[in-house]
C-alpha cells in the first residue's frame, strides 16, 4: 500500500466515521423520542429536557451528541488498527531464544520475506524491520541499524499524536457548542425581560434552563471523550515502545558480523 492509498483510506475512515455518527446521533434520538412519546419517560421528564429532547431547544445538544459519537467512532478504528497491529508480532519473524544470533545472510533472506509480508500486512513492525534490514544490508553498520529502528519509532510517535488531531479538534468543539447554546439561551431569556416583569416568568426559566442544560451536557461528554482518547493515546504509545523493545531485543542486538565480512 503506497503513501497515496494509506491518506486515501484514512480520508475513507474519517468519513464513514461522520456517517455512522451522524446516523447514531439519529437513532439515539428517535429512541428517546419514541420512549417519551409512549409516556414511559414521564418520570424522568427532566431527564429528556437536559438530554435535548425537545425542539428546537435541543438544537445544541443534537449537535454534541454528534461530535462525541464521531469522535468515539474514529477512537473505534484506532482500537481496531492496533489489534491488526499487534498480528505481526504473532509472525515469529525473529528468533527469541537467547542463544539465536543474526548472519548477515538471514537478515538478507528476512528482508525478502518481509518484502512479500509487506504486500498483505504493512504494519508498523514490519514496516521498521525491513528499513532496518535494508540498512544493515547496505553497509553492514548495527549502529546504524539500531539509529534507524530509534528513528523511525520518533516518527511513528510523532505521526500518532498527528493522528488523534481531528479527534481532539471533536473534544475541544464540545464544550465550545455547550457554550453556544448557553450564550443563545441567555439572549433569548434577555429578550423576554419584559414578560418577566409582567410577573411571567416561565418563557424567560424555560430559555435558562435549556441554556445552562447545553453546557451541563456539553461538559459531561467532554470528559467521558477526553478519558477516553487519553487511554487509547497511552495503548498506542505504549505499542509503538514494545515494538522498539521488541526489535532491539531479537534483531539489533542479535546480528553477528563474521570478521571476514566486516
């Protein structure tokens, strides 16, 4: 898969991502529609208020719910990506017996194994072990083959934090489409101003209500994603550093040069 097909595909999951999201969002509602339309919500009326079940006050909550559902979504595929990941590891590539030692020959024949993997299977280990491979066959230098396993395991860390950009962009515009709708409601409530000196004042409680109910929602979803993201951050962090070790372990330290070679 060439570097085109990778931004394509990512462009593809992003999308089906919206759709499904904006789809959850629908179903979400047309539950709870259905549920307090049945009068079987009648208790927690409340509830369906603060959840943005009534319209068009529940504007605002409509869209956060959106937003978070999206943003779970994309986590979704990132979860499902890394168990792809973590079937290379289960190859058995390279030897782990700490007796096994690397010829130059076998990490020629590797490179040519990995190059066939790579058509099928062009994950993160992979990907690192054949550049690995391709450098040590170029000059016969560990040194350099350890600098290319650390190198690329930088750029694969700095490409997952560049992953997760749209995702935080989602975490970030929840509390700020809260807040929208909690400036909107305080306007309309200080538009009724003069009903509320009338002694009316339901039109002007309803608008304040639904206005601090936005940023309440808005804020509670925000933390539930951000929890979320942290801890899906740390697993892919925490993959990217076992495959370092990995490598370390059962590739660079275990090539050996004959002295006829070096």
């Amino acid at each position: 898969m060439n570097v085109f097909e990778k931004r394509m595909n990512k462009k593809g999951n992003e999308f089906d991502a919206l759709v499904i999201g904006l789809i959850a969002t629908f179903i979400f509602y047309g539950v709870l529609w259905v549920i307090f339309s049945l009068g079987l919500g009648n208790p927690y009326h409340r509830i369906f208020i603060l959840l943005g079940g009534s319209w068009p006050e529940g504007t605002i909550q409509f869209f956060t719910f959106f937003a978070f559902f999206w943003a779970l979504l994309m986590l979704g595929s990132k979860t499902r990506r890394l168990k792809w990941e973590n079937n290379a590891l289960s190859l058995e590539l390279l030897p782990e017996d700490e007796y096994k030692v690397l010829l130059p020959d076998k990490i020629n024949d590797l490179r040519l194994k990995l190059a066939e993997i790579q058509e099928w299977q062009d994950s993160i280990m992979i990907k690192t072990l054949k550049m690995a491979c391709t450098k040590f066959r170029a000059n016969k230098s560990v040194q350099e083959t350890m600098d290319v396993v650390n190198i690329q395991t930088e750029i694969n860390l700095n490409y997952l934090d560049t992953s997760f950009s749209i995702i935080r962009y989602l975490a970030w515009s929840i509390p700020s489409i809260g807040f929208i709708g909690t400036v909107m409601g305080i306007s309309g409530a200080l538009g009724h101003v003069d009903q509320a000196a009338a002694g009316d004042l339901s039109a002007v409680t309803s608008l304040l209500g639904t206005a601090f109910d936005t940023t309440l929602i808005a804020l509670l979803l925000s933390i539930l994603l951000m929890f979320r993201i942290h801890r899906v951050q740390q697993i892919e962090e925490h993959f990217i550093i076992s495959v370092q070790d990995y490598l370390m372990s059962n590739f660079v330290n275990r090539i050996y040069v004959p002295k006829a070679e070096r």
